[in-house]
C-alpha cells in the first residue's frame, strides 16, 4: 500500500519509516493495547520457566489470557513459537494467574479464566508469504498484526485475516503430542459451531441479519466467539447469539445512549452473567424490523 497526503490537489508519497528496534514496536502497542486491540496488558518482559513473553495481555470481554510477540525477523518459525507459548500457558495457569493478581492488584480466579480462548498475538511490520500460510487455518489460536509507521507520524495497524476457506489444522496435529494437546484444550469458534443442533429457519435468520450487519458503512468483521458472535471493529458493535428458534442480539451501547423511538431494547444493564456486550438486549424472531434494527447497530458504529 502506498500512502499520500493530498495537498491543493497534488498528491506527494509519504514514505515509510522504519521501526529502529523491536523495543518500539512493543512500547507502541503496550501504551494503545485497548485502543488497538481491546486488551489490557498485564506484564512487559514477563519471564516463566525460562521463557520470556514480550507482552501478557488479557481479554476482558472473552477473560481469557493473551500473550503477544514482536518480530523483526522475517525467517521465524510462528507456528512453532506459537504452540509453544501455548502450551506454557496451559502448563502453567497458576502463574499466569498469580502474575495477574500481582500486576492489575485484583483477585482473578483460575476457573473465572476461559482457557479455551488463549491465543497468541504476532506482531511485526510485514510476515512472509509462508507465515502467512502456516497460519492460514480456521482453528488456530495464532494471529498476525502487522504495523507500519510513515514519515508523519502515521502509524498504520492492519491484522492478517484468514481466507474463507481456511481448512482446519486438527488433521495436521494428531501426531505431534504438544499441537494435540493444545488443538484438544484451546478452541477457536466458528460460525459453524454456532448452528450446531439448530433448524434451516434460525439458520437462515442468522444469515439475514449478518448480510445486513456486514452492509453496513463499515469495515466490520465477524468474530465468533464461545457463547455468541461478535461483530466488531476495534471493539464489538453488536453480538448474536444463535437460539433454537430466535437470535438474542446485543447492541454494544450504554444505557440511556441509544435512540430506540420504538423501544424495542430490552434494558439489561443491571442484568449480571449476559453473554454478549452492552446494555441493550433484542430477542429476534423473524425480518419484521430488519432495517429499524440496522439504524440502531448504526448507533453502535
């Protein structure tokens, strides 16, 4: 990508500026962790059983634990590292929990951990063509992130996004003990998970309202999740929990912000335990409000 400035109609390049080291691309996203990706960081430079992570993180919205990496070297191994960090974590929950309680001064429990969310996060100004592939599977618990900084103070983050047609990485893990036990305990969701069980109609419902979410002026991207499935920017904007028969949706607004004139939000923002974000809950049954309800997610955006 090349970026311009646009100035009296005459467009002059803005030329990319190297990160100098390792260490600024790390400081850069420690000062913007939930801004960037909606995480809180919970140690720098956190060393465990003679491993040293860049950065533990935490997800507050799935409570799962994330560990992120910061790369200059294109020729390394991200699968490999990957699975690695992986299984230090599982191995060893008791510590990333007590460095928790140490760093956020808070009581977390190890059973409040969703241990089936961990991932690793790898960051870096560009990855390799093979990097890109080896993490190219719909159930792997790695990301890409690349950042570039430019010469005005522009700093670009994009994350990798895996094709549509991603397969999954379990048949390639049978042999190999580490990557099995991992692949076994650590689940990345799909949409598919959430049509387990379900009839065509829901099915279909789901469909409806998901063409219309992704319609919207937005780059919105869809994240499934354990209980729901997220539809998010830099955070989620609206959440979908695929029912029996009907869809709970959830609009990712504070009470009292969102204009509903007909009233169709159920207020829950009392309401302790619900799977999806905000305060606002829609029970969904069928298309009759379909684009009422897009004017509100438009609220969200």
């Amino acid at each position: 990508m090349i970026l311009y400035t646009n100035t009296t109609g005459q467009l002059k390049e803005v030329k990319e500026k190297p990160f100098k080291l390792e260490r600024d691309i790390q400081k850069l996203f420690e000062a913007n962790l939930p801004a960037i990706m909606g995480l809180e960081v919970v140690k720098s430079e956190l060393t465990i059983k003679n491993r040293r992570i860049d950065t533990l993180a935490f997800d507050p919205q799935s409570k799962a634990f994330i560990i992120i990496e910061y790369k200059r070297d294109k020729n390394i191994s991200v699968v490999d590292q990957g699975f690695t960090y992986l299984s230090l974590m599982l191995e060893n929950k008791g510590e990333f929990v007590a460095e928790y309680n140490e760093s956020r001064k808070l009581q977390l429990r190890r059973d409040e951990v969703d241990w089936s969310q961990t991932r690793v996060s790898f960051v870096s100004t560009s990855f390799t063509d093979n990097q890109r592939q080896a993490t190219n599977f719909k159930d792997i618990a790695i990301e890409l992130w690349e950042v570039k900084q430019y010469e005005n103070d522009t700093i670009i983050i994009n994350p990798v996004k895996k094709s549509n047609s991603a397969e999954s990485i379990k048949p390639l893990t049978q042999n190999e003990a580490v990557l099995k036990t991992v692949t076994e305990e650590i689940k990345v969701y799909t949409e598919d998970d959430h049509f387990q069980g379900k009839n065509d109609d829901v099915k279909e419902l789901y469909e409806t309202f998901r063409n219309a979410i992704l319609s919207l002026p937005a780059d919105i991207e869809v994240v499934p999740k354990k209980t729901y499935i997220a539809f998010k920017m830099k955070r989620n904007i609206v959440d979908i929990e695929v029912q029996a028969n009907t869809l709970k949706l959830w609009i990712n607004m504070k009470k009292g912000t969102l204009n509903d004139s007909m009233n169709l939000m159920r207020d829950v923002s009392m309401l302790k335990g619900h799977n999806g974000n905000g305060d606002y809950e829609l029970i969904v049954k069928d298309t009759t409000y379909l684009e009422y309800i897009m004017s509100l997610v438009k609220q969200a955006l």
